[in-house]
C-alpha cells in the first residue's frame, strides 16, 4: 500500500521516480501530463482545450485535470495505492484531492518533495528535447510552478504529509532517498 503525491518543479524527476517506484511497490503511477499529452494525441475535444494552455507552459483549467484525477482513482488498479506525479499543481487541485480521497476513504499516506535548483533543471529539461521544452516554455513553467505549486508546500507541511528529499545525485541516489523518507512516514 502507497498512496503518495510526488512533488517537484517540472524537470525535478518525478516521472523518472515514479518509474521506479512502480516497480518496487506495484502500485500505478498516476501523471497528469500523461494523460493530457495521451487526450491531446487521440485529439479529443479535451486534448484541444489543453493543448493551447500545455504549448504556452500555463496550467490546464482546473476542472479538466480535477475531472480526469477522479476517473482514474476510480479504476480498479489504484485499490492498494497510487503515485500522483504532476498532480495536484496548485491549492484549488489539492483542496480537490483531500476531498476526492476522504469521499473514497484513502487519505494521503505523504508527499514526497524532490528539491532541485533552477538552473540544474534548465539543463536537464533542454538535454530532454520535448515538444513542450524550448527554453522560453521552460521559464514559464518554472514561474508558474513558483506562483502556483509552490504554495502546496506550506500547505502539506501543515498536513504534517511534507518528506523533503535532494533531487541532485544519481537516479539511484534519489530513489534511495526517497525509500528512506517512505519508511519513515
Ligand atoms: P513537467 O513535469 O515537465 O511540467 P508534465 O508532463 O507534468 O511535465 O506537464 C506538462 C504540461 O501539462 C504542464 O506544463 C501543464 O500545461 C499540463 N499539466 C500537467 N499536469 C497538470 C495539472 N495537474 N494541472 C494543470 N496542468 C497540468
């Protein structure tokens, strides 16, 4: 059983920790800007309405991302646990997160922090060559993950939920990290 959120500024390595994490504990990872870039590709209606907000580095309206999250934690596979990477992303989705998971009686086990500099993450995103990764995109994230995401830390500290860990080293270095902090909550 793991029922975690992932947090980190875009680029942090959250989608490559999750990865792992899937593996070792067999629970499914949950990522919003998969599912987005998966609605965008079979073009859906919703896929349209998100591409425009993805292409500029801005947040997908709430109520898309809020809509997809409560599909999802509904699927059979999420029953032992899950690993939301990418969401929530600001306080209106985690609000909407607490009150999804006290319907469904799972409350969050924690809420991992990967903290990593800016400019180590610049780097690592340009070297990544995403459509959505040009240097000028990648700012925006960064301010909008400073104005908008950022703000979930004070928050899930006061949840008592909040495991910093470094987010510099090896991949192997970090997910041992993060092992760590799991044990511990
Ligand atoms: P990164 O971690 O590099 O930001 P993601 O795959 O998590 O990449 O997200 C890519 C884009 O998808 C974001 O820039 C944003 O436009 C959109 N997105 C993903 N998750 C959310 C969310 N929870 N709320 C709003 N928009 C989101």
């Amino acid at each position: 059983m793991l029922k975690i959120v992932l947090l980190g500024a875009p680029g942090s390595g959250k989608g490559t920790q999750s990865a792992k994490l899937v593996e070792e504990y067999g629970v499914p990872q949950i990522s919003t800007g998969d599912l987005l870039r998966h609605a965008v590709s079979e073009q859906t209606e919703l896929g349209l309405e998100a591409k425009k907000a993805m292409d500029a580095g801005e947040l997908v309206s709430d109520h898309i991302v809020v809509g997809m999250i409560r599909e999802r934690l509904n699927e059979p596979d999420t029953a032992n646990g899950f690993i939301l990477d990418g969401f929530p992303r600001s306080l209106a989705q985690a609000e909407a997160l607490d009150e999804m998971l006290a319907e469904l009686g799972r409350p969050l086990q924690c809420v991992v922090h990967l903290r990593v500099d800016n400019e180590e993450i610049v780097q690592r995103l340009l070297s990544r060559g995403r459509e959505d990764d040009n240097e000028q995109t990648i700012r925006n994230r960064q301010s909008v993950y400073q104005e908008q995401t950022e703000p979930l830390v004070a928050y899930y500290e006061k949840q008592g939920l909040l495991k910093p860990v470094a987010g510099v080293g090896t991949v192997d270095d970090i997910f041992s990290r993060i092992k760590t902090a799991l044990n511990e909550a």
